[in-house]
C-alpha cells in the first residue's frame, strides 16, 4: 500500500479553501478504494439507541485512536472506517456537536489519524446521518413530519440539516482523514411515511404546481410524492459528494445504500438513482438482517446497480449483530466473508467496542486469520461474473405492485435467486432503471419473476433481445400491469408468451399437474430437460397464477386451482394455509417461439413457491428444467450439494474461468425464545466436507485449486472434486 493521507484543513469552511490543496501532488495515486480487500470498521457501544446520558464519563473513557489503529494494523486491516459521528455524540473536537463525555480531553479522531499517518492507513471517518439523538433534540426545525405534522424523530433532508451536516464534514475533514463513510441515508425504515414539513411542502409546490396529497393514496398524485421523495435522497447525496469533492477532490464519499430487498419506498432509495451517487457503493449485509442465502444477493446487487464502480460490503463481527459484543466462530466470519469477495466485493469487518471503549482481542485474533486468507487469494477476486441466467428486478413492480407490502415482490424476485443458487446455475441481476439491449444480451436467459409492471421501453427491449436469440422464462403475473398497479386489458408480454391471459387467480396456494405425455411432449423440445418432471400427483406452487390461453404457444400441463371449504366461501376461515388441488383451469407451462428466441411462460410462481414456507424440491426443479431446455448445452454445468454455492468468474482476456465454492455448514438450532418457529440459523464452526462436478462445454488447458487438501480429478471437459473447507475456487484456464 502506497497511499498518502490527505492534507490537512484549516477548520473553517469556504469553498476557496479547495485553491489550498495542490491537487495535482495527489492526482496521480489511485484512490484508496480501488485496490483494497478488506478493512475495519470500529465504533462504540452505548449511544447506538440516541438520547444518551450526557454525563456520563464511564462512556468511550478508553476509546482510543490511537489504539485501534495499532490493532487494525495488527490485523493487516488495509483501511480503517474510524467512528467519527453519531446522532448523540462527536468522537473528536467539534464546535458544532456536543463530544463523547468519557474522552475528556482526548481526540480519537485525531489520534487515529496522527497513528495511522506512520503506516500510510487509509482512515475513513463515520459519519452517521439518520439517527435521532441529541442533535435532533437540538434542532426540532429539521425534524420530518408526518401528514398531520406530527414529528417522526428523523431529520428532513430538505431542511437546514444539509448545510449542518457540510460544516460537520468540514470539521472531520480537517483532520485530513482520506474518505467518508456516510450512513443511513434513509427516510424511515416503515410507517408513516414522511415528510409533510413546511421545507417539503414548498419545495413540492414549486416544482409539480399542486399541493403534496394528504396522505398515501396509491394514484398519480402519489406517484409525484414518491419522485419528490426519491429526488430528496439523491439531491441530499449529490450535495454532500459535491461538498467534499469542492474541498478535496482527493477524499472519497460513500453512502450505506438501502435501495435492495428487503427495503422499499419506506427508505427513499431507488435500486438504481441512489447506488451511484458517491465513488464507490457500501451495502451491509448478514445474516441477522438478511438471510445467510442473500449475502452473496446483495452483493451482485450491488454490482449490477453501479457496474462501473466498486462495492464494499460492510458485514458484523458479532454473533447476532452490531454491538452486542460477541464475536462469531472463525469458519462463520470466513464464509461470509469470503462469499462477499468472490463476489468481486471488498469486505469491511464492523467491530464495536465495550461501552467504556476496549477492544475484544479474541475478534482480532479471528480478524488476523481470514484477512491473511483473503490476502493471499487476492489474485482470484474481482473478475467478471459468468452468469447464465438474468433475475429481472423491477423497481416499478416493487412500488406500485409491493407498494406498503413489498414483500409480496420480493418473494418471487428472492425465490428465484434462490433456485438458481440451489441449483447451481450462474445468475445475475438485471435492473429496470439501467437496462438495455447490451445488458439483456449479457445473460442467454431472462427470468421475469413475476415483473408485473413493464413499461414500453422495457417491453420493446425484451421483444428485441427475444427476437434476435434472448431466450425468456416468466411467472406469476408478468406484464399484466399499468405503471400506477392497475390490471391492463392485455398482457404486454401476449406475443411473446404466445398466449392471451383469461383471469388471474385470487388464491396462492395453486397447483401444476403433468402427466407422462406432457414429459414426452416436453421431451420433443429438448429430450431429458425435463426427466424430473413430476408426473405422479400435482404439486403446490404457491404463489401468483394466471389462466392463459393458448394462441401460437404450445400449452402443456395443467394449472388447477385450491379447494375452498364451505366456510372459506362464506368468509368464515382465512385462506393463508394452502389447500389441496381443485380443478384444471388452465395450462401449466407455455412454450413459445419468437424470432430466433424462445419463451417459455409458467402460469404459477415456481420462484415465489420456492421462497415461500412451502417450498418443494419439485417446484424449484422446475425452474432448472425450464433453463435446461432453454439451454442445454450451457457453457459449465456444476453438480453439488445444495448447501454449497457456486460463483463463476470468466475473465476472458487472461482467459481464466473460476469456480468459487463456499460450503455453508452450519449445525442444527434449538427453540428460539420467541417468534417460534422463526429460528436465526446457528454459525458454522467445522468446515464442510463435499463432492463438486463440473462439466465444461470447451477443452480447458490447465486446471488447478488453491487447497492442498482438495482432491481434484479431471478428465477432458470433466472435473470432479473433493473439497473439506469452507471455500476453494477451481481453477480453469483454457
Ligand atoms: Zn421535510
């Protein structure tokens, strides 16, 4: 690392102080944030929840700069994210916020830095953005407000806030830290929504001419509060990021980014309009918040919402979460993190001190060990993504379908992000808000999970990618919306399914029934893509379900709707647990060619059901098979475990694919306190013993692995491997 902390400023605040720095004394050296792999970020405990005792001297007494540098050093960290701001406290000397009561004296912003300058350690400093506390309590004028007026405990980013929280930064970056990570960029993480403030409402007025609507309405005057509310976030960063850039273009800007599931509209962040807005995007992620399945999700999320930038993922030392001062077993910090990095991200550790500001020297123990790891393995990090299939996301769908119960959406979205990772197929993310025809064409297949909304343009470019070779599977209720979630007519993907949509179904525990001559019909399209197909009784695909009929497309298999007791037709029972199979009252799957490409439709939600409580092995395998047929010589096929994900990198200019396996192998859990049967799983202690295959469609030229303890085979385009630990990559150059 060759990196030069930048200059100090003088602690005032004027745009000439840009004319200060010599900018070209820097200009020449990478930004930090392009070669790293993994850092730390440390902060405290105790002021997390606001409105903490201000007086109370025990808190942050040994909190120390100093100290955690030295210890990030220890650990070979190659950044340190140092806990600048929260919404209660300073952890420096600031003019402006009241200073952490146990420092006294002390500046730990000022000694990380003066520490960190020995060793050129990147210091980034923290800064906190969203968090009620005492400097809200301070300033009630920036507060968000409800439709009644009522304060939300939040601050309005149309307020006096922003030109507050460019002084802040000011005084953080005189210390000359090198970046800023600025946090929770939110507008509430639920109800109500926000923000009827006298700032929003003008600035509402002046620009769509009418007054904000009183409340959530779910027509076109919304949709103008939804915009207003997404430009406010991205106005908010832009100011900040240009703020800081004015002062030293050589400090970096990122924003923790909230525009992925499970986060909505609540949250004020579009997938797209709010992952670019700093140098680099951060997410977090762990299995507290997200699922262990959607760690490696969120990263190529990320990826796909920002492909010309870098993506650090923020993940927790602790066993549940943040702050709780517990530090997870070694074999789980290294599958998380090592999932992130072969997943092309950089990795930050967020670690948390004791209340009195200690550091916990067991975590840095395990720290030590997974950063060497992933240091060593650093050349096979960062390439490009192989993926065959696309998951389609929508934001559209996720607004005006989701709306205040997003959920619904997402299960579709994550259900097939989960078949495709149970089964081994190389997926990718697709996004509304930045497609085109190149990027269509990056992915032989297109998966519409239930992409209710489309809106032309997204129409026209998947008709072409179709027409010109693209291959499309599509579920639930695909194209059958208006952009406000009102039902057309006509579904927008009608040519391209070949069929014409009779009803939807009101119920979500529907059914798919084949018989032995739907596998041999299906066998004419591509023989044994579908040999699994389940032909001995009907299978639940919960999830949305459309009667179509069939025009130019071949319709095979049978769609049936649920049974509904006498009591659930009078309204008495509930419908939420699924009954058994009722009558026929469509076609299952719809197979259908179009220009060079084929599509191929199913009237249920195999991905829903997958995601769903009532997933099934059948009903997921049936989404392998559709992508089979689609494609059935794919470039490699991976046979393994379904605890074991697989990442494939293709850089075709070293021409060098890689197959990343991460065995996730976490021991069985135990009653939970409460919310039974909702269980977080266990960590993972002991490493995972597997048997992997691979079958290449080309000759490779030489094939290699990074473990000394795996057992690798291979035989002209076939590998199979025996592998005992919690990641190795398959090296293939051809
Ligand atoms: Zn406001």
């Amino acid at each position: 690392m060759h990196l030069k902390p930048a200059p100090c400023l003088p602690l005032i605040i004027g745009l000439t102080l840009a004319s200060l720095f010599n900018r070209d004394l820097l200009a020449a050296d990478p930004p930090w944030y392009q070669q790293v792999l993994v850092g730390i970020e440390t902060g405290p405990t105790g002021a997390q929840f606001g409105h903490s005792d201000l007086n109370d001297t025990r808190y942050c007494r040994q909190f120390n700069g100093a100290e955690i540098v030295r210890q990030a050093l220890a650990c070979q960290a190659e950044y340190l994210v140092m806990w600048a701001r929260d919404g209660d406290f300073a952890y420096y000397d600031s003019k402006i916020l009241p200073k952490a009561p146990g420092l006294g004296t002390r500046d730990p912003l000022r000694e990380a830095v003066d520490e960190a300058a020995k060793s050129n350690l990147p210091v980034i400093a923290y800064c906190v953005v969203q968090q009620a506390g005492h400097f809200l309590d301070a300033h009630p004028e920036w507060q968000m407000r409800d439709s009644q007026g009522h304060p939300l405990g939040r601050f309005c980013f149309n307020s006096g806030y922003l030109e507050a929280l460019q002084e802040i930064l000011a005084e953080q970056m005189a210390y000359g830290v090198h970046g800023f990570h600025i946090d929770m960029l939110d507008q509430g993480f639920g109800k109500p929504y926000g923000c009827w403030c006298d700032s929003c409402r003008n600035a509402f007025e002046k620009e769509y001419g009418v007054d904000m609507p009183s409340g959530l309405e779910w027509d076109a005057s919304w949709e103008k509060m939804l915009e207003f509310r997404y430009q406010t976030s991205e106005r908010f960063e832009r100011s900040l990021h240009q703020f800081v850039k004015g002062l030293n273009p050589q400090v970096s800007v990122d924003f923790n980014y909230h525009g992925n599931p499970p986060f909505s509209l609540e949250v004020g962040q579009r997938p797209v309009q709010h992952a670019g807005n700093g140098d680099f995007i951060t997410g977090e992620t762990g299995v507290w918040g997200f699922s262990a399945l959607t760690i490696g999700l969120n990263a190529a999320f990320y990826r796909a919402a920002v492909p010309h930038q870098r993506v650090q993922v923020a993940m927790q030392r602790g066993v549940r979460m943040y702050h709780d001062q517990t530090t997870r077993p070694l074999n789980d910090i290294r599958w998380e993190l090592l999932t992130l990095l072969a997943h092309g991200a950089f990795v930050t550790i967020v670690d948390k001190t004791a209340f009195d500001g200690q550091l916990d020297s067991r975590a840095y123990e395990r720290f030590t060990l997974v950063f060497e790891e992933a240091r060593k393995k650093r050349a096979h990090f960062g390439q490009p993504a192989h993926a065959e299939v696309g998951i389609y996301f929508s934001s559209r769908t996720r607004d005006w379908i989701g709306r205040d119960q997003p959920q619904e959406y997402f299960q579709s979205f994550l259900g097939a992000h989960k078949a495709l990772v149970y089964e081994h197929i190389p997926w990718g993310v697709v996004l509304d808000e930045n497609l085109d025809l190149t990027n269509l064409k990056r992915f032989p297949i297109i998966l519409l999970a239930n992409t209710a909304i489309l809106t032309d343009r997204e129409s026209e470019l998947l008709q072409r990618y179709v027409k010109e070779g693209g291959k499309l599977i599509v579920t639930g209720h695909s194209g059958q919306f208006d952009r406000l979630g009102k039902p057309l007519p006509h579904c927008r993907l009608q040519d391209l399914i070949g069929a014409s949509v009779q009803t939807r179904l009101a119920s979500q525990d529907n059914w798919f029934a084949f018989s032995e001559e739907d596998k041999v019909r299906l066998g004419k399209a591509a023989p044994n893509a579908f040999a699994a197909l389940p032909t001995q009784s009907p299978v639940l695909v919960k999830g949305p379900a459309s009667v179509f009929q069939a025009d130019a497309a071949q319709a095979v298999g049978q769609l049936l709707r649920p049974f509904r007791t006498t009591r659930q037709q009078l309204g008495q029972e509930n419908t939420d647990w699924p009954m058994s199979a009722d009558q026929a009252v469509g076609p299952a799957i719809l197979l259908n060619s179009y220009g060079a490409g084929q599509v191929l439709t199913f009237a249920g939600s195999p991905d829903y059901s997958t995601a769903s409580e009532h997933h099934t092995v059948e009903t997921r395998r049936l989404l392998r098979q559709a992508v089979r047929m689609l494609a059935p010589e794919p470039r490699i096929k991976i046979t393994a475990p379904t605890n074991v994900e697989a990442i494939v990198t293709d850089d075709r200019q070293t021409r060098i694919m890689r197959v990343h396996l991460l065995g996730y192998n976490p021991p069985p859990q135990t009653i939970p306190s409460q919310n039974r049967p909702y269980a977080l799983p266990a960590l993972m202690e002991d490493r995972p013993l597997y048997r992997v295959q691979l079958e290449l469609n080309f000759v490779p030229r030489k094939i290699h692995k990074l473990n000394a303890s795996t057992l690798l085979e291979h035989q002209e385009r076939s590998i199979r491997a025996t592998i005992d630990d919690i990641h190795e990559a398959i090296v293939i150059e051809y």
